[in-house]
C-alpha cells in the first residue's frame, strides 16, 4: 500500500535542498539515496576541489555566507558546511529521508489520448505519481504517492560515462590500474597518494576533473622517483587562470545587461535579429579579446593547446574551467604532458594511439565525465522516459517543467555561470506555481518557449547539448519574474542595471 502526500522530492543535493525550501509549507519528503547532503560537492570532490567562483557567487539569496566578501574560492568542505548551516536553519534537514534510493517511478494520473494531461490542475488532492524507494541497500521497497514530483538527481555524479573499446582493446588487457574519477574521489588522502605516487598516471579527457586530478597527480610525484603524468585530450576547450582579463572583470565580458544585450535570446523579435546580426563582429572581438589574453598569458601554443573554437562557445556551454594555479608550473616542469590521439585503446602495458605509438602506464584514470540523463531514464517510465532528451537537450519551459510531462519538475538539469542561483530562483519559481499564484501557459506555448530556447543554444555553440543559458541568463530570469509577478529589473540605478553582475541578492523575495 503506497504513503500518500502532497509533494516528494528526489535528491538532495543543492537543487533538492533549494526546492525543498520553497515549499517547505507543503511538507514535502525528499528521497536521498545516499546518508549525506550536498551531492557532488560530497561525493565527486577531490582533496584539492574548491567552488570555481567567490563564494558570493554561489549563494542562497536570503541565507549569505558568514564570510561572504572573503574573496577565497571555498573548498567542497567549506561549501558542505554552508549547505548543512542552510538546510538546518530552514528546517528542510528534517524533511530528508537519506539511505532512500527511488528505483522505480509509476504515473497514476490520467491522461488523454492526445498527450494531453493534467497539466494546470498541479495539487488536486489526487495521487499522480508512485514511486518505489528502496531503504538502506535493503531489498525492502515502499511505494509513496505523491500528487506532484520533483526529480532533482543532478547532471553529474553518480553514473560515470565510461569509454567503450572494441574487443581485446578494452580495460580487460591491461595489466594495470583502471578507475573513473568518481572511484578516485572515494579515496582517503593516504590512499590517493598511495594510488598515484611514483607510477606512470594516465589522465583521459581535458576538462575540470581531469585538469584538477592531473595537479594531484603531479602533486603527488615531486619526489626523486616521481613519474609524469599524461593527459590524453580529445577536445581542446579554452580554460581561464582567473577572473580577470586585460585588467578588467570578466563579468564585464558576459555577466551584465549590457553585455548580454549583445547577445541572441528566445523571444527576440525581427529587430533583434537584424541587431544580433549587425553587432556578431562586437560580440566576435569580446570573444578574441578574452582569447588574445589567454594566448599571452598561458603556453597554450607552446603544448599545443589552443583552441580551433572561439571562447564564446565554450562560455555559451558552461564549460568554462578555472585552471588551478599550479597546472602549467607542472607542465613546465615536465610533470604534466599532453597527447591528442583522435583515437586511443588499452594494451597490456598502457595505452596505445591511432599513430601506433604506445605510452607505459601504471594507472589509468578517467576524468570523462557523468551520465546525468541516465538516472532519470532509468526510473520514469514510458512514453514520459522517451521525452526527456531531444537532440541531446532535456526540453524544459523555464528550465523546470516538461511540457508533456505532468505534475512533475526538473531541477539542476540547466546550467548557467551560478548553478546554485539557477536552481533557487526556478524553485521559488515552482513554489509559487504550485500555490497557484499564476498560471502555466498552455502546453503548445511551452514547447514553443522551449523550441525557441534549443534554438539559441544551437545556434551559440557546438556543444549545445549541455543545456546552458549562460550567454542569455538575466533575460531567462526577467522572464521568471515576470511570470510570477516579480519586477525583472531588480537594481537600483541605470548604471549598475546595465554594468553591473546580476546574483542571487538581486533577487530577495518578494510578497
Ligand atoms: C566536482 C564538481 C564541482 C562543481 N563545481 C561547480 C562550481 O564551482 N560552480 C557551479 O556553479 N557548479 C559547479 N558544479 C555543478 C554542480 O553540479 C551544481 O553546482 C550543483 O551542485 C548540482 O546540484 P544538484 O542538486 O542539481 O545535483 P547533485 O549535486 O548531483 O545532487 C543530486 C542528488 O540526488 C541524489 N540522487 C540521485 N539519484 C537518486 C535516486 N534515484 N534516489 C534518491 N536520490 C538520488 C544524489 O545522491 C545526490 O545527492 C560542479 C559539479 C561537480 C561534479
Ligand atoms: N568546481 C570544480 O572544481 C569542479 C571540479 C570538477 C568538475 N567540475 C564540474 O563538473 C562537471 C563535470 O566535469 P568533468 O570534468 O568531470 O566532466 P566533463 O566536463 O564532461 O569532461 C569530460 C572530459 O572527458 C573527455 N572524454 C570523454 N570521453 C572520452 C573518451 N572516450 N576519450 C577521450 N576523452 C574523453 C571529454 O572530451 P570531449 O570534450 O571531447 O567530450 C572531456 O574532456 C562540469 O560542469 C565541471 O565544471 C567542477
């Protein structure tokens, strides 16, 4: 027999625990599968991970971090801390049911024969959903009905993506060592040492995890039987030493309403398009300004690391990566290499590239990324499983909701240069949605709204598929506010409305 209640949420890292807050006066149940909050920040962090932003910039709008003009990047334990401090305070901690994996989910609801559902009727007093969750790795199951679902499992973690090779070329033949990052974040300090101290280390793929795991690695190797580390790179993209270009602030650059007006957005209408046109060799030199001073500033050349691609694309997809300062005092020393195979595979030594040459290896680690998509395809059901992805993009009206998919919620699946204020402004966005203080449009106006936006992002970059809206962000939450009855233009002068950062104390709630 399945426990009734309003609301349930899944997961409990910051997208869980914002949303949770938000309606918190519903009561809801949030289902963590593991017996901690926090998400990534617990479970796919490094010894050496640290927020890439000031904390200001990664914060609850109406909960500021003690230290809050400290200009450090706070470390993943500082940024536990600060959630546990949130989660406690507003009586969301108690909500959590850890140890509660969601195995299964079931739609209960009605709905029409032409995909039309019980949109528009959110809490109606009737289960609309059922969902399995499986308590302390037990085989003990017990279903909740809920009348509406947050699913909020994240992008990243918990499902690794994992290299496949033709057989015989795989991990199988390899004598050594082969983890993913996630494996390698398990470890404890003396373990990780242990791991990577004096052996050949492989690093396969360039972005974040793998930058931050090849300076441990070379960490790791000072000593005089230290061994370098390879970084196998597939992708070039642009990373940044810091928040600051040619002396001026990078928000200067993407992060304003004057800088964002110099980019497309949904909605834009025929004059827009004419002006978008018109000043691309504007928002093309800002790109090769940024591009220019990471050339002179980094030995991107030098290692055969620059970019084919303009910086926007990379900023327009969220993967902007900060470099720790050590990476390329490494690479200079010779403890941090590069190889750029357009294919690779194992053999019993190492690994070997599609020129025939072979590298000795004692470990190889993969830093290539999560299968985000996958933990909810694994658990929603047909035909709703088969609408979360199109052309790689999960189709979200305000980053939220699945227009065809009922009574339930998205959160922490699109990604701008905050995450944590993206995910906080689409909950109060949600809570007031569901206390009906406004009304959702109708089905074929979303998936117009959500067309429009797939749109965008195509057109800004080739690795569109990441769902971000970086380059239009401040236009996406004036559209929030508007929705929900906000003012959109939330500065107090004309000066910082165009030239200054919009963040998450810009938008303190209103009645
Ligand atoms: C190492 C790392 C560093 C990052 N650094 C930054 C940064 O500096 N700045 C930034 O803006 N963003 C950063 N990000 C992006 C980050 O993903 C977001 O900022 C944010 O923390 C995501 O939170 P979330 O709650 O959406 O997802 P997650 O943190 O992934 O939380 C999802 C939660 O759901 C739980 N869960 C999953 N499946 C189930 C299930 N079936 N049943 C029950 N529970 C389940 C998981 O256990 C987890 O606790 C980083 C990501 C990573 C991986
Ligand atoms: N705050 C922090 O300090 C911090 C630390 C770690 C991660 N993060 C965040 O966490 C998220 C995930 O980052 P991530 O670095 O783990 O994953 P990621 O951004 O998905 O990068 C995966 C990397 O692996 C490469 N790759 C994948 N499969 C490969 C293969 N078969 N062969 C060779 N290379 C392969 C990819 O190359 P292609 O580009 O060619 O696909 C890419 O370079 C990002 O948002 C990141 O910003 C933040």
């Amino acid at each position: 027999m399945a426990i009734f209640s309003k609301i349930g949420v899944v997961g409990a890292g910051i997208s869980g625990i914002a949303v949770a807050k938000q309606l918190r006066h519903h009561n809801p149940i949030i289902f963590e599968a593991t017996d901690c909050l926090g998400g990534v920040w617990k479970h796919c962090s490094y010894k050496s991970t640290k927020l890439q932003t000031p904390r200001c910039d990664y914060e609850f709008a109406d909960f500021p971090w003690a230290e809050r003009d400290n200009t450090s990047f706070p470390s993943y334990e500082e940024i536990l801390d600060y959630l546990y401090s949130y989660a406690t305070h507003f009586g969301v901690f108690e909500l959590i049911r850890f140890n509660s994996k969601v195995v299964e989910i079931k739609f209960v609801g009605n709905q029409d024969p032409e995909g039309n559902s019980d949109f528009g009727n959110l809490l109606n007093g009737r289960p609309m959903w059922e969902v399995a969750v499986q308590t302390d790795q037990s085989d003990h199951i017990q279903w909740y009905a809920f009348e509406f679902l947050v699913i909020c499992t994240g992008k990243y973690g918990d499902i690794p993506n994992i290299p496949q090779f033709p057989p015989n070329k795989g991990p199988e033949v390899f004598k050594g060592q082969v983890l993913h990052s996630l494996d390698y974040c398990k470890l404890d300090e003396e373990s990780s040492l242990e791991l990577l101290q004096d052996k050949k280390v492989v690093v396969v793929g360039y972005k974040k995890s793998g930058i931050d795991l090849a300076v441990e690695c070379a960490k790791a190797n000072q000593g005089p039987k230290g061994q370098p580390c390879t970084m196998l790179v597939r992708t070039l993209h642009w990373t940044v030493p810091h928040y600051s270009v040619w002396g001026l602030p990078f928000y200067i650059f993407y992060s304003t309403r004057a800088s964002q007006f110099l980019h497309e957005r949904p909605n834009q209408g025929m004059l827009r398009n004419v002006f978008c046109k018109l000043i691309s060799p504007v928002r093309k030199a800002m790109s090769k300004t940024i591009e220019s001073y990471l050339l002179w500033k980094l030995p991107l050349e030098k290692y055969g690391l620059k970019p084919e691609h303009p910086f926007e694309e990379d900023y327009g997809s969220c993967q902007m990566a900060i470099l720790p300062e050590e990476f390329f005092a490494e690479a200079n020393k010779g403890m941090i290499q590069f190889k750029r195979p357009s294919k690779w595979w194992f053999w019993e030594g190492g690994v070997q590239f599609d020129d025939n040459t072979k590298l000795d290896a004692d470990v190889v680690i993969y830093a290539t990324g999560f299968d985000g998509k996958r933990k909810i395809k694994t658990i929603l059901p047909e035909p709703f499983c088969s609408l979360i992805e199109t052309e790689g993009m999960m189709p979200l009206y305000r980053g939220t909701i699945h227009p065809l998919i009922p009574n339930m919620a998205f959160l922490g699946f699109i990604e701008s240069v905050a995450n944590l204020h993206t995910a906080e402004i689409r909950s109060i966005w949600l809570s007031r949605l569901l206390d009906n203080r406004f009304k959702l449009p109708s089905i074929p106006k979303m998936l117009e709204q959500t067309q429009k936006e797939m749109e965008i992002m195509k057109k800004t970059t080739r690795f569109y598929k990441r769902s971000c809206i970086s380059t239009f962000s401040i236009n996406h939450t004036d559209e929030i506010c508007e929705e929900m009855g906000w003012k959109s233009w939330r500065k107090t002068n004309w000066l910082s409305e165009a030239f200054s950062p919009y963040s998450s104390q810009d938008y303190q709630e209103e009645n």
